[in-house]
C-alpha cells in the first residue's frame, strides 16, 4: 500500500519552525514511519538537496496536490463544473504514525470531455501544471530567466487553509481560469524575449532634452526677476550656494574695552576676548549688586565644574550601575578662599553623582562664610575630608582638581601646606585640572592640563594647559555696565573649549 503514493505531489506542513514542504514521494518507509520527497520546495523556494526525508512526529499535516495517473482512475462526466471524490488508501499521515490511515476526501476537479480529433482518438485531459513542475521545467530553459511563483496558490496552500470544494462554476472552473491567468506559464513567451537596451537608449537624444531645458530655464528667468526692478536673480547656482540668502556672520560679536589682551577662539569660530583681573573684578560686583549673589555663583561653578570634571573621568562609558567596583577617585586641593569655596562646590556635585571625592583644606582658626557653609554640605555627602597632606592617597587618582591659588592673596604660595599639597599633586601621576587659575603674571605652581574661567577669561599662561569658559549666568546687561558688548558664545552648553588665536 505505501507504493502506492509513491510519484504523487504532496505538501507537509511541519509546524512553524520547520514550514512547508511539497515535492514528489520517492519512498515511504511503514517500518521507520519517514517519507521522503523528490526535488523538493521549502516554503515556495526550491530545495538545494535532491531529496528530504520526514519522520512521522515532525509532520503536522499532508495535503495531496497531485495523484499518480497510474495508480487512481479518474471518471468522465458531461457536465463542465462537476467534480469527483476519490478516496485513497492512506493519503494523510497522521502526527503518531506513520502508516496511511483514513484520510479526507480528494477533490480532483474533472475539464469538460474533449471533442474527438480525426481518427476517432479521444485526447488525454490536460490539467494544468502543478507549483513544481513548473519550476522543474523552468530549470531547463535556455535563457535562464528565473520567475517567482506565489507559494499558497490554490494548487499549494498552507497548513491553515482548507482546500476549497469546487461545486459549480464559481468555485471551480472559474477560479481554475484566474489561476491560470496569473499563475501559468503564459509569460515565459514574453520572458524569453531580452530586452534591448542598446536600441532603447539609442531612441533617447540627450542633446535635444538638454537644450530644451535649458531654453525653459531662459524663458523662466524673465519672469522671476520681475519681482524686484532691476534684481538680477543667476538662473543656476552652485552646490554650495543657497537659493535664500544669508546675512553675513559675525564672529567677533564680543568687545572689551581694553584693546591688546590676549583672544581665544570657538569651535564655532566666534572670538572671545580676554579681560584683566580688575575688569573682572567689576564685573563680578555689579553682577552681585543686580542679585547674582556669591552663593548662586559658588553653585554654578560648581555645577559647571562638576560637568566638566566628569566628562574627563569618561562619562557614561565609567559612571555606569555595572562599574560600581571601579568609582572614579578624585582628589580636590582647596585653599581658605573664594576659589577654594568653588571646589568645595564641584566636590560635593561630583560626590553625588557617586564620584569618591578626597577634599584637602587646611585647618585657620577662621574660615569664610562661604568655606564653612560648603563646608557643612560636604559633609552631608560622604565625602573624605583631610588637612594634612600625608592623609592623601599615595597611588595615582583619576582627577586632581586644583583650587589652591588665589587671585589677591600671593602669600599663601609661601605657606608649607601649599608648597606640600603643590608637591603632592607634581608627583602624582593624575592629570589635573584648574579651577578659575590666576592670570599669567603669577606662577602656576602645579603644572595643570585643562584650566576653566569664569564668564569671560582671563590672560592665563601657558602652563594653565587647554582653557575652557563656563557660564556663570552673567547678564547681557550686566556686561554692558562694565563697558563689554556681550553676545552668548555658549550656543546649547554651559562648558566651551577655548583655542588661542
């Protein structure tokens, strides 16, 4: 009874995972419960294999596309849609076994008895060819074309769709037409045929598009200009210029009063003057007598530092929930003043943000009120706070962030706490960054690589490494007392690098 399938079209449905298969059995094993399909199609693409071999519990349905003519008789009608039900041994598998059992009915759909030729012979039934046999004759044209055919047509269909009975001429013979209309092989006529590019190309004349559009163009110019008497608008324009135009920009938008200081650079090209320190001494008072007091400067300053402090420890790539057991070490050198209250600042902001911070401050029996009140929010963070030099880490840090220096009091680079704390940061091996550094006249006692300013900055060495200018929140207004025409070089960020001109 198994050979009797064999040389039928079949289609197996193998789940969602394995998909469809359809091709012609070349064997069915009762004893191994497989089945194997001849030059096979998986999912509507043919198989690079000549054969596949299915076992019973991989197999979720079959589905008969074609009988073996030898093996079932098909009976005559006379009418033109009737239809016959053949029942065959075993033509579905089912999912435990693999022997054929009772299956559903076939409909095998019956053409309308052909008229006798001459001689009385009565010719075979033509039925329509079946999805692999024409893809196995396509295999053998000449030309090579290669078509695609629509894998669920109604000689294949899916796992999920029932094969349709075809009673009466709408379901049958009608529908069988339209499938031989988009499906058959009445396009291979048509595919045969190269086409010809040579001859195609050669009916176009690029010469005589060309001048026509270019006489358009001319026509159209006149009517474009007469917008605007006696305005001469170029009918073609280059790659780098734009239709509308621009204003001219500026990229000195900021002047001082004192000519001669030293001028930095954008990234964007806009020139940023410096200013001397008296300069921005004046501008720091009237910025406070308009209500920037020096506590909302001391925490911009330290938001903007904090920032910049922590791009250079890397960011996002190293402040991560995953890299808790490598947190950055920073090490903040502050002295008893106004740049040291700065650092305070930036220290707390970067002990937030889980950055393990080692504040130095030597101890005065007198602090400032805003060193005391920075003081007292440190303390609140977790934050190590030393005096003595000796309690700083003896490995390299991440950070050093150096607000010893200050712009009035010069004595202090005499004292042994800064001398000490200025050795420490030489010797240790951590890049260091400068907070509001003094201005070029007066030595730079610990070698910096990024220095940042306040508002507008400040004539500062070369050893005060890259400049950066942070924004404090200054006032156009309040620049324009002290004599300074003022437009924002800051675009979207707070913190800009600065080039020397």
């Amino acid at each position: 009874m198994a050979s009797d399938w064999i040389g039928c079209l079949v289609s197996i449905h193998c789940g969602p995972t394995l998909g469809v298969y359809q091709g012609e059995v070349s064997s069915v094993d009762q004893t191994s419960q497989t089945i194997s399909l001849r030059l096979p199609f998986h999912n509507g693409v043919k198989c690079t294999v000549p054969e596949v071999t299915f076992s019973a519990m991989d197999i979720k349905d079959i589905k008969i596309l074609e009988i073996r003519k030898s093996s079932t008789e098909v009976p005559k009608q006379n009418g033109p849609d009737s239809s016959s039900t053949l029942t065959p041994h075993g033509g579905r598998k089912d999912k435990g076994g693999g022997a054929p059992g009772n299956s559903a009915p076939l409909m095998v759909p019956n053409k309308t008895e052909p008229k006798t030729q001459e001689g009385g012979v009565s010719p075979v039934p033509h039925y329509s060819k079946s999805y692999g046999e024409r893809h196995m004759d396509m295999a053998v044209q000449s030309k090579g074309f290669r078509r695609r055919h629509n894998s669920w047509s109604s000689s294949c269909r899916g796992p999920n769709q029932a094969t349709p009975k075809k009673n009466g001429l709408k379901n049958g013979g009608h529908m069988k037409n339209k499938d031989d209309e988009c499906f058959g092989d009445g396009m291979e006529d048509v595919l045969d045929e190269d086409f010809d590019f040579e001859g195609n190309l050669a009916l176009f004349d690029k010469a005589a598009v060309f001048s026509e559009i270019d006489s358009s163009e001319r026509r159209g110019s006149g009517a474009r200009s007469r917008g605007t008497p006696g305005e001469q608008t170029p009918s073609r324009y280059r790659h780098d210029e734009n239709i509308l135009e621009a204003k001219p920009v500026v990229y000195r938008q900021i002047t001082v009063p004192q000519n001669g200081m030293k001028e930095y650079s954008t990234d964007s090209g806009l020139v940023v003057p410096s200013i001397s320190f008296e300069l921005h001494k004046r501008l720091l008072a009237a910025a406070e007598s308009h209500g920037l007091s020096l506590e909302r400067r001391l925490e911009m300053t330290g938001v903007c530092a904090s920032q910049m402090a922590l791009t250079l420890l890397g960011g996002p790539n190293r402040l991560t929930p995953k890299n808790v057991h490598q947190r950055p070490t920073v090490a903040l050198l502050c002295g008893p003043h106004v740049q040291g209250a700065q650092g305070i600042s930036c220290g707390r902001h970067l002990a937030n943000h889980e950055v393990e911070v080692i504040l130095f401050l030597p101890n005065f029996v007198k602090m400032l009120e805003a060193i005391t009140s920075e003081l007292a929010l440190f303390g609140k963070t977790g934050g190590k706070l030393v005096s003595n030099v000796k309690d700083l880490p003896e490995t390299p840090v991440d950070l050093v962030i150096n607000c010893l220096d200050s712009h009035e009091n010069g004595f202090l680079r005499e004292q042994p706490w800064y001398k000490a704390a200025a050795d420490w940061a030489n010797q240790n091996r951590a890049p260091v960054l400068s907070i509001d550094p003094p201005v070029s006249g007066q030595a730079h006692a610990v070698e910096a690589k990024w220095s940042l300013s306040l508002g507008l900055p400040l004539p500062v060495s070369e050893d005060a490494g890259r400049v950066y200018l942070c924004d404090i929140g200054i006032p156009r207004q309040v620049f324009q007392e002290v004599g300074i025409k003022y437009h924002s070089p800051f675009g979207c960020k707070f913190v800009i690098p600065l080039h020397s001109v």
